[in-house]
C-alpha cells in the first residue's frame, strides 16, 4: 500500500495585493470611437474611469508587482511558496504558463505553477483549489493571481465592450490554518451559453489577418449574472454555515455596477454588510477584479481582518464559483 497525502486542517487567504495600472482612462477618451456618451457609461455600468497597461506593464510584470505587496501583506517569504497559480485570458502566449515565469521572477524555489482558464471567475477557482491542495497535502501554500491585460483583445470600436474591459492584476498566498478560513466552493458551468462572450479561433483569426478580439452579448449575460448568481452566492452562504445577517463583506466580480446591486437586492444582503464598488475606477477587470476590490477594501479599511467575505465570479464559458472566506 502507498502512503496517503496529508495536509493542514483547513485553509486561509494570508495576504491579498494588487497591481493597477498607471494609464488612468476616462470615459471621455473613449466615447467619441463608439457613439456613447459619460452619461450613458456612468447610468449603464457605473463606470467613470479605468485602466489600461502601457508597454512595459505587462501579464507578467503586473503579477509580480501584485504577488509582492500579497506576499508582504501576509508576512511569508516566497522561498515558502510552493504552488503558483496564474488565472487569466489575456496571457497571448499559449505556452509557457506565465505561471512558471512569474514564479521564477519571484526568486521562488521551483513550485509548481501553472496557468488556469476561467474567465472572470478564475480567481475564485484558485481559491477553491489552493484551499483544497492546502488540505489535500499537495502545497502548504500557494500564490493565486488574476491578471487581465484585456486592453489587447477589446476591440476600441466595439459599443458593447471597449468602455468595460480593462487591464491589472491582483493576487492572494494560501496557507494553512487552524481554523476554517475558506469555505466550500460552490461551482459550475453554462457550456451551452458559451457563445455569449467569446474570442474566435486564432488561426482564422490569423488568417483573414483579424485581431481576435473578445465579443460579448452583454444584455443576456447581464440577465443571467443578476439572477442565477444571487442563487450561488446564497448556496455558498449556506454551504459556509452562515446567514446574511452574518456576513461583514460582499465582493463580487466587478462585471457591472448594476449587476453588484441586483445581487446585493436579490440575496437580501442587510446594510451592514459592506458592498465592493472597485468597477467605478478599474472596469472590468476580468480575473483580476475580485482579489483587486479586496485589496482597496482592506486597504480603505471597510473590511477588518476577520471578517467573513462572500466572493462570488462569474464570465465567459460561461463559468461561475463562489466562496465565502475570513479575511486576512
Ligand atoms: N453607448 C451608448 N449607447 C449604447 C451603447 C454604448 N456603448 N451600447 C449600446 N447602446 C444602446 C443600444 O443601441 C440600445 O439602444 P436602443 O434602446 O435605442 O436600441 C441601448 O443602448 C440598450 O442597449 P443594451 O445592449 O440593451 O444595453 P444594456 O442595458 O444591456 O447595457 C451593458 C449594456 C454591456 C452595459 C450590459 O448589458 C452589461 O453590463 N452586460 C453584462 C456585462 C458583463 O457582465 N460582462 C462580463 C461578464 S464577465
């Protein structure tokens, strides 16, 4: 017989940072290329600014910078890091995983590092898997990024994305941990609505010498985000053990200003719970939104350490995972 793995007890987030861009853009940099208006951005999404890389900040340089101020928030050196996971769509190689590269710029001892795909939800699904590998015995503590350079992909000319997506990074380091610090993922997947947003095949893309930009039927994905998502957010509630009126910090994916509060109405959340609005001045940041609107809450001190968080992520695939966490 071989031997089992054994891990820790349970998990925790030990440290959240995040890297924003330094080119600020207005939505009066964009409205002219697509027939809109300051107005209309503000009302439709809540959007008034976001921002997007400059040369030199790129999927890779952003995610160090962010894994840096993480691992200085939890006080653990990289040498202790033993599993990297990037998630991103943005990343225009298809191999190497950046993952292996960031590790490496990182100074980290050969963890293992690997790249996932989950669209906006991909920070969440690190999570859920750190929190597991932790607990398996696979790692004793991981580096989970999102990272979004979604300025290369978004079509300027296009109504329906140019004024939402945008570039950062953002990441959290997992350990092990006394007491519950993660609680169940509740997870899942929409294949038959994958058309919905999408970016097309690249080798035709290629060929017919096309960037291949990202495109989105937002009214849909709006629909489906701000009903079916208040469902998993309450699912994950109930799989942690606690109510709403329990809950101190609500951290949804920035996808849309109006999605936020259809949620935060529909899940019943009472006023005390404190609501992450990071989308005002960052946009849509993809896979880096949720660990980048933690990070301004810790930092702006709306969110102690801890409280308990819900985390909820959802976008293309269409895929979805929620969490609910105590803060770092
Ligand atoms: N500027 C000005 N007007 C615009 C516009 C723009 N950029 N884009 C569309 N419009 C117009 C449309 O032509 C339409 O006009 P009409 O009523 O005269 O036909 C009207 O605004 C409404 O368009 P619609 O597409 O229904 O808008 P909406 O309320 O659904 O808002 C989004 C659009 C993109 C903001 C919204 O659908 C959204 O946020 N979707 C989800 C996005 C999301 O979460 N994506 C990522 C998941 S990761």
């Amino acid at each position: 017989m071989i031997s089992a793995p054994t891990g820790a007890p349970h998990a925790r987030i030990l440290g959240v940072g995040g890297y924003r861009p330094s080119r600020v853009i207005p939505n009066s940099e964009i409205v002219d290329l697509i027939d809109s208006s300051d107005e209309w951005i503000r009302t439709r999404s809540g959007i008034v600014e976001r921002r997007w890389a400059n040369d030199e900040e790129t999927v890779q340089m952003m995610s160090v910078a962010a894994s840096r101020k993480a691992l200085d928030h939890a006080k653990i050196s990289i040498d202790e890091i033993d599993c990297v996971i990037v998630a991103t769509v943005s990343h225009m190689r298809q191999t190497p995983a950046v993952a292996a590269l960031v590790a490496d710029e990182l100074g980290a001892d050969h963890p293992a590092a690997f790249d996932i795909s989950a669209a906006c939800a991909g920070f969440c699904h690190g999570i859920a898997m750190a929190s597991d590998f932790i607990r398996g015995g696979s790692a004793r503590n991981v580096l989970v990024i999102g990272v979004e350079r979604l300025s290369d992909i978004t079509n300027p000319h296009d109504r329906g994305t140019a004024f939402i997506f945008a570039d950062g990074a953002g990441a959290a380091v997992v350990g092990p941990s006394d007491e519950p610090g993660i609680g169940p993922v509740v997870w899942g997947s929409s294949g038959d609505k994958a058309e919905l947003i999408q970016t097309p095949d690249w080798f035709e893309a290629n060929e017919a010498k096309e960037t291949p930009w990202l495109t989105m039927e937002g009214n849909p994905v709006f629909r489906w985000a701000s009903f079916a998502m208040a469902k998993v957010g309450q699912e994950a509630l109930e799989k942690a053990g606690i109510t709403a009126d329990e809950l101190d910090c609500f951290v949804p994916h920035q996808a849309n200003m109006r999605i936020v509060d259809a949620l935060a109405r529909s899940m019943k959340l009472p006023e005390t719970v404190k609501i992450a609005r990071d989308i005002a001045t960052m946009g849509n940041t993809s896979a880096a939104s949720v660990p980048l609107a933690l990070e301004r809450m810790i930092e702006e001190g709306q969110a102690q350490s801890g409280d308990t968080a819900l985390l909820i992520a959802f976008g293309a695939g269409l895929v979805y995972a929620a969490q609910v966490v105590v803060l770092p």
